[in-house]
C-alpha cells in the first residue's frame, strides 16, 4: 500500500459517509492531517489514516462509556486526550454508522443559530 491509497477503514469510513455527504450542510474535509466530515465548517468524525479507526466526536459521558466497555479507545493525538473524541477500531465498523448518525445530530445541536444579518435600513 503506497502512502496516498486508502486504508480498508478509510474506504469504510467513506462508504458510511457517503449518505451523509447528501447534505448540503455536511463536507469534506481534513483534520490534522487525516480526512473528515464537517457540519457547516464544524468537524465531527473523522478516520485515522494510520489505524483506519473511525474518530468521533459525541459527548464525554457517551465517550467515556465507549472507553469503559471496551468498544473505543481515547483520541489522544500528541499524548493529549480529546474527552468528546473517541477513536472506533475497524473491528467495530458495524457500529460506525449509528456513531456516525449520533456524532453529525450532537454536531446539529452544538451548532449556534446563525445570526442574521441586519442591513441598514436606507435613509
């Protein structure tokens, strides 16, 4: 595998996106390096090209579950762990599509109301 080819995760990753990329909302995207899916600018998952683990990010609590059954491991990216990210083995890619789904609807609810822009008003 040359550096630039995808890894089976990634070629999953995509897959599961691809749905999602629907959206108009929803793009494409790099973070640190590794692709990723961004909700209007926000990103929210991610594959790490190096494990071809899906990375997520949800809520601590949901994480931190994750973590303790055994079924994610921390995102910890330079040794500093990220609490809302959690990193997803291949092994698990049946559940990536329902975190997918979870980690875009938290992404939805983080998102501030645009603000409108007000125009002055001609004189």
């Amino acid at each position: 595998m040359t550096e630039n080819e995808p890894t089976r995760g990634e070629n999953r990753f995509w897959a599961l996106a691809e749905p999602l990329l629907q959206r108009a909302d929803v793009t494409r995207s790099t973070m640190m390096g590794f692709p990723c899916l961004r909700l209007n600018g926000e990103f929210f998952a991610s594959c790490d090209r190096r494990t071809g683990d899906l990375v997520v990010k949800l809520d601590e609590a949901t994480v931190t579950r994750l973590i303790d059954a055994g079924k994610a491991e921390p995102f910890a990216p330079n040794g500093r762990r990220f609490r809302e990210w959690a990193s997803v083995p291949l092994r698990r890619s049946r559940a990536w599509r329902s975190l997918l789904d979870e980690a875009l609807c938290l992404a939805a609810e983080r998102e501030p109301p645009r603000q409108r822009v007000r125009r002055p008003t001609p004189r």
